[in-house]
C-alpha cells in the first residue's frame, strides 16, 4: 500500500470511529424525534423487491405456486439520506426502530457493506435492530443494503458552532442547525457522549428567574453576555481566549460561572452544573472538551484543580485554538484537533501565582489569552453589586443565599436563550446579508474597544487585544438584549463589561507590556534578596584589614567572601545630599535576573524608567574598574529601585 493510501486509511478510520458517535442535527422547525416514515404504511424500495411497514423489513418472495412468502429481513430499518464528509467518505444514514419502540439514526460507511456486513449487523443489533435467524434472511439483508439509493443527502461535520455548507454559513448544535441549510447536517463525535446543550424551561422563565438579577451586577452581566458572546468568536473571525474570576472561598464565583452556563444548557440529572467542566483533566482531555465546544462558551470551575505545571500550555492550547500534532500508527500525520472557543473559568488562585507554584515565570502570551479577572466587586458582597431582596434594611446583607437562590434557579431553567440566540441571530444575517453584518458588528467592536482605552491612548498590544475580547462579550448582551432575551437596559452589558475591564486593568497594574512590567519585578526582587549577600563591596583595599602576606597567596577572610556574585555594590551620595548604595551588575547577574524575558526587551523598560542609568555616551553599560579587580563594563542600577512600585513602571 502507497503512504497516500496509508494516509486516506488513516483518516478513513479516524473519521469512521467518531461517527459512531454521530448524532443528526435537524433543521430549525423539524423535530429532531419526528419518525420519518417510521409508521404502519407500506413503503415500496426504488427497486421493487422490498417494502417496510410497521412490523419490519421485507423482501418480496413468492412460492413455486405463485403464493406470497415475503421473507422477514429485519425489525423496521429504512434509508434516510446518503451521507459525505467533507473530506470526500460515503455513508449511508440509517434508521429504525428499537426495542422499545424509539427511532434511532447513525451513519454507516460504505466500506461496511462489503461482504457478509456483519460488522454491521452487529451494529444495528446492538442499537436495538431484531434479525431473524437463518443464511436467507442474512443474505437478503444485505441484498437489501446494495440496492439501497436515494437523492437526499447529508453533510457531516466533526464539531459545534459555524460551518459553511454549499456556501452557506450554519450553525451547529448536537441536535440542531441553525442557519439556511438545505441538506441535514450531521454532528460526529470522536466519544459518543451525552448532550449537554439540553434545555429546561423557557426564554421567559430563564429572563424572570435569572436574567433580571443580574442587573446592576458587573460580573454576572458580564458572565451571562459571555455566553452570548462565545458565537461571535467565528462568525467575526476573532482570537480564541478566556477569561478567570480569581477570588477568595465564597466570594460568589461559582455563581458568575453557572449563570452564564445556564444560558448554553445542562443536563436532566445536573442541572446546569452537567454544562460545566473541569480543570481537573490533562491539557491532551481538554483538547477534546474544547472541540465539543467550538464557537460556543466553555466554562470551566476551579482552576486550582490543574496542575500548575500544565495550565501555562493549556492557556496557550485553549487560546491558540489548535491541539498537539499527532502522527498515527504508521508514522503518517493525523488530523489536528482545531475550534474556535470563549472559555471562563474560576478560581482562588490565580495564573501567576500557579505559574510561580511551578518554578515559572507567566508569559505575556499566556496571560492576554487567560485574563485574571478579580471576583471582588468591591461593594463588600464578593462578586455582587446588588443582591435584591437579601439585602433587607436593618440586617446584614445575605450575599450567601442571594447566590444559592441563583444556583438554585439556574438548576431548573437553561439553555432556551442560546438556542433562540442564535435563531435570530442567524436570522439577522441572512435579512443584512452575511458581510454587512459582519462589518457592521466589526465597526461596533472597533467603537467599545476605543471607548474602554479611551484613558490609555498609549495601551500595548497585550492590552488592546483583552479589550477586544471585552468588547466581543458586550456585543454578545448587545444582541442578546436587542433579541429580547436578557430583560436588560440596552446600555447595561457596555457599562457593566466596561467596569470589569477596569477593574482588570487596575488589577494588572499597567497599560503597557507585560514583559515590562515583569523586567522591574524581576529586578527589584533581586535586589531585595540579594542586595546583601550576592553583591562585593565596592571599597578600596585598607591597611590593616588584610592578614599578612594576603598578597602572598593567602585567603582574604570570611568578611571579603562573596558566593556566586552578581556584582559590586556602592555607598555612594545622591544629588539631594542622601545616602545611599548603589548596584553595579555584571552582564552576566543581569542575563539571570531577565532568565525567561527576552533580554534586550528586558532592558529597555528598564532603561526607561530610569532604573538603569546610561553612560555619557548614552550605553547601557559603564566601563568601570571595580577595587582590586581589572576594567569591566557594568550596569549601574538607580538607588531607588526598592522604592519603585513593578505595577506602576
């Protein structure tokens, strides 16, 4: 076999195991358990030597004296639509009737129908399918299956959220496609695994029981507009990224999480609560989850459940939208897991600190791609602003039970206001027309983002990029709201998101770059730590302060020992008359204090806080000759790094 045949094999495979998994998403207004000719009346095949009623599938016999002897083939099955991938594999998609009289449909490949299909049998048998005994009934089955054809087709897609079929833009849900398309749309899956889009109860109760109580709470607007948000990913062709309320124990955000949740859906048994995910998982499991969730909101509680050694990778991973390069059993590349998701998160912890619970430094790519949001809303009820009827005059606030009486609603009431989201919201496009749309949306999220900078005109690119994705979420309520599906004011989600924008930005100390910021914390801890112990003393030598014949080859003594040293350090007078010491670095102390920043990136924030001060010729360095020692060039450090706050640099 070629490795291109080695390679379609491969592919072929992979594609035939997640479809075991498969699920059919209908089309708005069809109901996905609506039987399909599944009743008592008599369905003749195209070619005319079988029929299907009520009590199963047939073939059609007569006797030597001309008598009907219909041989019984099969419990109900019949042909629904030929099925294609988009990568060119033929099936054939099945249903039929179980054991206990419910329709089920899958997808069965063609490669199956070759031979005495009894991979196949197997199959249909284990979904419910009764097969009489004897080789006539087997051979006229699979007569059966060769004669099978049909003009109705479906298109097979590996995930959630947008896709474009035939030139038309859809959206996917397990059991539903949104959006003009005119084949059925089948969802493969690479586990079979129960949906957790359900939904229970309606818009109006989700509005009445949940919706209205995030008014005038930041981070629930903002968790809820989140939700509606998440599809925007694909359709506006933006970055993948999350974002993370970091708090103390019952500070409420878990709450935060669960409201937004309740928007997408839950499970019968779970509630909203089956929506959610872990952390607790490998950064090779969430690579799955993530695909499950493409184009939508992936919640996921309690970050401090990941190892801190892997959540730095999975940041990236989840941001970058692309899973691990993978080669297959024979070497050959497999498909790589790609999706388009908004993910939220919570915990106690937040991404530096696990980061420094590992031994490393956080990268500015991590942190713009998991942004730290601090569940405080500062009112002194943890994440709320406004807690209703717990607030009772005369009594202390009750944030507590204000945040069971949201779980518990939250338990009962989810997932209609995603799916009528996205009903009118597909609806919208197809009325403007998809690029219209797209720009207008575009334009909008070019005007919140400006108005959340509009205080920092100077704001890096780290910054600029979160303010996007706060403005993708604000559009996300914008909609939501505008469709009749929050019972909000219409300028509610700008604001609220705006405030915790702010606080984020507040909370990170800087508009600027990340690595800036880091490259003077990273120098004013060393010099905290070892400004005693890793720095020579820049004195010249004194009579009487060596042992005789030190210059003869004996050791200075304990006083004159330095382990592992950075550089020298001076007491030295300042302009306005003070005292103070003064830090000389060797190249090789500051290449250890900038470990893990890029080097000269390191230095020129440095530089430009004043920190490090330049020669007269303008260098970075000062050509010195420390005591007792030959000429070097030095970084001379400011003597008020201490005093130097790292966030305001």
């Amino acid at each position: 076999m070629s490795s291109k045949q080695d390679k379609n094999a491969s592919s072929h495979n992979a594609v035939r195991s997640g479809i075991e998994g498969a699920e059919v998403v209908s089309l708005p207004g069809k109901k996905k358990s609506g039987k399909i000719n599944a009743g008592s009346v008599r369905v003749e095949s195209e070619c005319g030597r079988y029929y299907r009623d009520a009590h199963g599938l047939f073939q059609k016999q007569t006797d030597k004296d001309g008598n009907n002897k219909d041989l019984l083939l099969a419990s109900p099955v019949w042909l629904i639509a030929e099925a294609k991938t988009l990568s060119g594999i033929w099936g054939l998609l099945l249903g039929w009737i179980d054991r206990d009289g419910e329709q089920q449909k899958r997808i069965f490949w063609r490669d199956q129908f070759s031979g005495d299909v009894a991979e196949l049998r197997g199959q249909l048998a284990a979904g419910g399918v009764t097969f009489p005994p004897g080789p006539a009934a087997k051979g006229g089955f699979t007569g059966w299956l060769a004669s099978l054809v049909t003009k109705q087709r479906a298109v097979v897609v590996e995930r959630t959220g947008w896709h474009t079929v035939k030139e038309r833009r859809v959206f996917v849900l397990p059991d539903v496609t949104y959006g003009e398309a005119e084949e059925l749309v089948i969802l493969q899956t690479a586990e079979q695994e129960t949906t957790t889009f359900n939904v229970s109860g309606t818009v109006k109760d989700w509005i009445d029981n949940i919706g209205l109580y995030c008014r005038g709470n930041s981070r629930l607007t903002m968790a809820a507009s989140a939700a509606f948000g998440a599809p925007l990913i694909g359709l506006l062709n933006l970055e993948s990224g999350g974002i993370s309320f970091r708090g103390n124990s019952r500070s409420g955000k878990s709450t935060a999480l669960t409201v937004a949740a309740s928007i997408c859906g839950g499970t019968p048994d779970a509630g909203t609560k089956g929506y959610m995910r872990s952390w607790r998982a490998t950064s090779n499991g969430l690579e799955g989850v993530a695909l499950a969730s493409c184009d939508n909101l992936l919640v996921l509680d309690e970050m401090g459940e990941m190892d801190p050694k892997e959540l730095g990778g999975t940041a990236y991973m989840l941001g970058n939208g692309a899973g691990k390069l993978r080669a297959g059993r024979k070497g050959e590349p497999r498909a790589q897991a790609r999706w388009r998701v908004l993910f939220m998160s919570s915990g106690e912890k937040g991404l530096d600190e696990m980061n420094r619970e590992a031994g490393r430094m956080t990268k500015a790519g991590q942190a713009v791609r998991l942004v730290d949001l601090p569940a405080d809303a500062g009112q002194g009820m943890g994440l709320f602003e406004n807690i209703y009827h717990f607030d009772v005059p005369g009594s202390d606030p009750q944030p507590g039970a204000f945040a069971d009486f949201l779980g518990e609603n939250c338990g009962r009431y989810y997932g209609a206001p995603l799916r009528a989201y996205l009903e009118k919201l597909t609806e919208r496009m197809t009325a403007e027309g998809i690029r219209p749309f797209r720009e207008r949306l575009l334009n909008r999220l070019d005007e919140i983002t400006a108005g959340y900078l509009a205080k920092w005109p100077g704001a890096s690119g780290q910054v600029r990029s979160v303010a996007r994705r706060f403005a993708m979420i604000t559009i996300g309520g914008e909609l939501a709201t505008e469709f009749g599906l929050t019972g909000w004011d219409r300028d509610a989600p700008e604001v609220m998101v705006g405030l915790c924008f702010d606080s984020w930005l507040h909370d990170r100390g800087t508009a600027g770059r990340k690595e800036d910021q880091q490259a003077v914390q990273a120098l004013r801890e060393f010099i905290s730590r070892f400004g005693h112990s890793r720095f020579l003393d820049w004195v010249p030598k004194r009579a009487g302060e060596y042992p005789d014949g030190w210059d003869e080859g004996k050791p200075p003594p304990e006083r004159f020992r330095i382990q592992n040293a950075a550089g020298w350090r001076k007491w030295a007078q300042m302009p306005d008359g003070s005292w103070c010491w003064v830090y000389h670095l060797t190249l090789e102390g500051m290449r250890e204090i900038l470990s893990g920043l890029d080097f000269e990136g390191g230095i020129r924030p440095l530089r430009d806080a004043g920190l490090i001060i330049p020669d007269s010729q303008g260098k970075n360095t000062h050509g010195l000759t420390p005591p007792d020692g030959a000429r070097v060039r030095l970084y001379v450090v400011s003597a008020n790094i201490l005093s130097v706050s790292a966030k305001g640099a």
